[in-house]
C-alpha cells in the first residue's frame, strides 16, 4: 500500500464548483494544499485553493503541468472525461479510479453493472430507435422514464411516459442523444447513503438520509430517515459492495427509492456518484468528520474519521434567489449557513446550503411521542410561503405539524403548493401569488399539543407567545419565518 501522503502534500482536484471548494476547506484543516483545475475562470472553488489552472479536460499540456504540480488527483464531478484521467495516470495516482468515473458516466452501464453485482435496481431496457423504444415500452409497461445515459443531473436530459401516445414527444425531448427507458418506480420515499473507503480497504457509511426534490432539484436531506433499522443496514450494505466491488478509494454516493414501510420495504438503487454528494452536507456541522475531510483523508493514505453522528440534522439547498435570505438564516438559532461564492445567481442553480441541528434522537423521538395525531388542524388551514422559499417552508411546516407531505387530493391537483395530512386534518401551503397570508386578523388556527410544538419552534428561533385565554382552551401564536401568524390551541382536558 502507498504512503499516506504528508502534511503540505498537494492535492489535484478536477472541477472547481462548490463540491471542489468544499473538498479544498477540507483539505486545508489536514495542511493539505489543494490545486483546481477547471476551465471556468470563475470557479468558485479558486478562492479557496492555493493554485489554480484554466484550461480545457483535453489540453494535454496543461493536463501534464497539472501532474507534475499534484501529489494525488481526484475529481469533483462525474463528468470530467475518462481520457483526461488517464492522460494523468502515468504521472500520479487517480483516486477514485477511472473504472468507477467510467461505469458512472452511463446510464445503461451503470444499471447493468449494477445488475452483476446483484444490486437492485428499477427494470430498465436500452432502445435505439422508435420502434425498439416501442418494444421496450411493451417489455418494460407504463409508466416510464427516458433518460439520456449520459450527462443528465437534477432532473434534466428526462422525459415521464405516462401513456402510450407520449412515447414520440419523449423521444424527441432526448433530442437525438442516446437514452434508455426505466420502469418508473412508485417510491415510499428517496433515501441516499454516504459511504466511503480508504485506501487499505476500509470501509465506513454514514448514517441513511431521507431525500426530498422539486422540480428535479434536492430540496432537502433530513437524517435520520423514516425507514427501519433493517433496512437502513441493507441500504449501507449495497454502499458497500458497490465499493468494495469497483476498488474504490474515496467517498461515493448511492442514491435508492424504498418502496414499501417498515422492515418489508425494498430498496432500489437508482444511480451512484463517484464523488462527494450533495445529500451529505448535512455531516459538515452534525459529525466530527465531515464526508468532505473523509474523502481528502481516503485519496491521502490517511486513516478514515468516524461517521457517527452528534446530532439530527436538515440540509436545505438555497436554490437561485433563495441565497437573498442569508442575513436571516445567519441570525437563525441552531442553523449553520455555508454560502458557495459563485458569481452569477440564477433560477435553478445552488447557491449555498444551511444545515439546521437537533439534539441527537430528538426527530426520532418527537415522531414516536407525538404519532400520527400530533397536529390536528380544524378544517383546512392555509399558510403563505414566499416564491423563492418553498422548499424552506416544506420542511419548516414538515418539522412542525409532524405530517408527511402528500400529493395534492385529485380534486385540487391545479392547485399550487403543497399538502400535509393526518387523518383527516389537513394543511395547504401554497405560493404568495395564490394565497394571502395569515395575518394578525386572521390568523391559521392549529390545535395540537401546544407544549412539543412551542418546544420545536422555540428551537428553530420562533418564541410562542401567549395569547388571550378561551373558556376550556390554552392559546399561543406565534410569526413564522413566512408572514403567518398560527394561532395554537390545546383543550385544558389534554394538558391534566
């Protein structure tokens, strides 16, 4: 085995976006230098490294300067291209290696290599033309998904055939790139396991992370996850072998749809990443070894931190003006704010993430105290939220009222936003454009255990506030983050 690499040593990281910055943070608490290699002269990764090379993937110059200047190279994204990998090979190690960056940078061969190992995944057929794409729809059913099987990241470069006479404008969407045809899977939810593997061979997963999306995009990652000891095991174990398979030095992420509840659901492996995650920020502020230093310490020889967790945590992805708020999420208790310097701001583009702790245990325990009928919501209560903020007030109203979000009842489907519902109480979100906010003269009214809901938004920064008394009730309000104001009522006969 080579030696682990010395204090001062550099490291080469391809890419130079947040991920690369985030590896170069890293990198610098070990007195490691890091040098970023990315084509865009604006790469925000550049103004954390000690150097820097512009140049193209296939300028073959640059490319051997690069080596030459580097103790080890890795890579910040699953793009860069092979050829450009192995160009470096003959002068400094690569790690992860170029099998790993290979077998990822294609749909089609990552879903039958996935098959090999006996990973599972959703049933999935390759098509060259329309009328495979036909025989491929009669083998695969309906609905499906076209994927591009190369390039395609937040939801981009896919097309949902959700009946037959769809397939022709899917097909065009792909706009003549090569894609493959994926039975679309009816998930319970989206997990994503972090593991990583060191250079003796060690391997370490961190703890499983329930994933939320909008419109392609993460919106949020909340550890711990809603699945059963059981099967978060069998999720880090596939992690495992996928690594152990492929001679991985690195951190990898695994993203998976469960299907079913409880210790019976099933896992699915929907793709991987040779690459530190965005469904792993979460592990810079709630364990001591972040995947980031993790990642830097397994490429380096170094010996691997532990992945244990010292608290519940909720990444949020601040998504294109949602960045604009970074003087309130600064102010907010309990919330830790990473910004990514990038340049430009715009729809769609990850600006920074905040990372909003809890006492460790203290999710899994307000779900198990508070069950099912922890919020009752008397009639149906709308609540504004901000355009801009909507993934932001998903998670705040999710964290609050203890419901799962749902998909909106068929009767209202037009309509915006988002629902949560427990039983037969019911809470709508929707945009500020659709709906007014509740405001002071008429506030949402919520009944629920008034002393586990004050608590929760006492620890997100929002003090209850006491309100005038009703015959046989105790009553609060509180301002949220959004511009309502919620009213919380408890009959006295639950409090004895």
């Amino acid at each position: 085995m080579a030696e682990a690499l010395r204090p001062g040593s550099t490291i080469g990281i391809l890419g130079g976006g947040q991920l690369g910055r985030m590896l170069a943070l890293a990198a610098a608490r070990l007195g490691l230098r890091s040098h970023i290699y990315c084509p865009d002269a604006e790469s925000p990764a550049f103004d954390v490294a000690a150097a820097r090379s512009v140049a193209g993937y296939d300028d073959p110059r640059a490319l051997a300067a690069f080596a030459q200047s580097v103790d080890v190279v890795t890579y910040e994204f699953e793009n860069v291209p092979v050829a450009a990998v192995e160009q470096l090979l003959p002068s400094v190690p690569v790690r992860p290696n170029a099998r790993a960056l290979a077998v990822s940078q294609d749909r089609r061969h990552e879903k039958a290599y996935l098959a090999e190992l006996g990973i599972p995944t959703a049933a999935f057929a390759p098509f060259d033309d329309r009328p495979s794409l036909d025989r491929a729809l009669g083998a695969i059913g309906l609905p499906a998904v076209l994927k591009t099987r190369r390039l395609g990241y937040d939801g981009k470069g896919q097309a949902v055939i959700r009946w037959a006479d769809e397939a022709g404008a899917a097909l065009e969407a792909m706009r003549g790139a090569p894609a493959i045809l994926e039975r679309r899977v009816r998930f319970t939810r989206e997990i994503s396991v972090i593991g990583v593997r060191g250079l003796d061979g060690r391997v370490a997963t961190y703890d499983p992370v329930e994933n939320v999306h909008r419109d392609g995009i993460l919106a949020t990652s909340t550890v711990p996850s809603r699945i059963a000891d059981a099967v978060a095991e069998k999720a880090c174990a596939l992690a495992t072998t996928l690594m152990t398979a492929l001679d991985y030095v690195g951190v990898l992420g695994v993203e998976l749809f469960v299907t079913g509840e409880g210790e019976e659901a099933e896992l699915l492996v929907n793709e991987f990443a040779p690459r530190v995650h965005n469904s792993g920020h979460w592990t810079e502020d709630a364990c001591a070894v972040s995947q980031f230093e993790n990642h830097i310490r397994a490429i380096a020889g170094w010996p691997l931190g532990p992945t244990a967790r010292h608290a519940d945590a909720v990444m949020t992805n601040l998504i294109g003006a949602e960045v604009e708020g970074w003087r309130r999420l600064a102010a907010e208790p309990g919330a830790r704010l990473h910004i990514y310097g990038k340049r430009q701001m715009r729809a769609g583009r990850k600006m920074g993430h905040v990372n909003r702790l809890a006492p460790l245990g203290y999710g899994a325990r307000v779900r198990a105290e508070r069950g099912p009928a922890r919020t009752l919501a008397l009639d149906h209560v709308l609540l504004a939220m901000p355009e801009g903020r909507e993934a932001e007030a998903r998670a705040f109203y999710e964290g609050l009222l203890g419901m799962p979000e749902i998909v909106k009842p068929p009767n209202l489907a037009k309509r915006g936003g988002c629902w949560f519902q427990s039983g037969a109480s019911q809470v709508h979100l929707g945009v500020e454009k659709e709906f007014r906010p509740a405001r002071k003269a008429h506030p949402a009214l919520i009944v629920g255990d008034l002393a586990a809901i004050s608590e929760t938004l006492a620890r997100g920064g929002h003090p209850v506030r006491e309100d005038e008394p009703l015959p046989g009730f105790s009553r609060v309000y509180v301002d949220d983050p959004f511009g309502n104001r919620i009213e919380l009522m408890q009959p006295d006969r639950e409090r004895r």
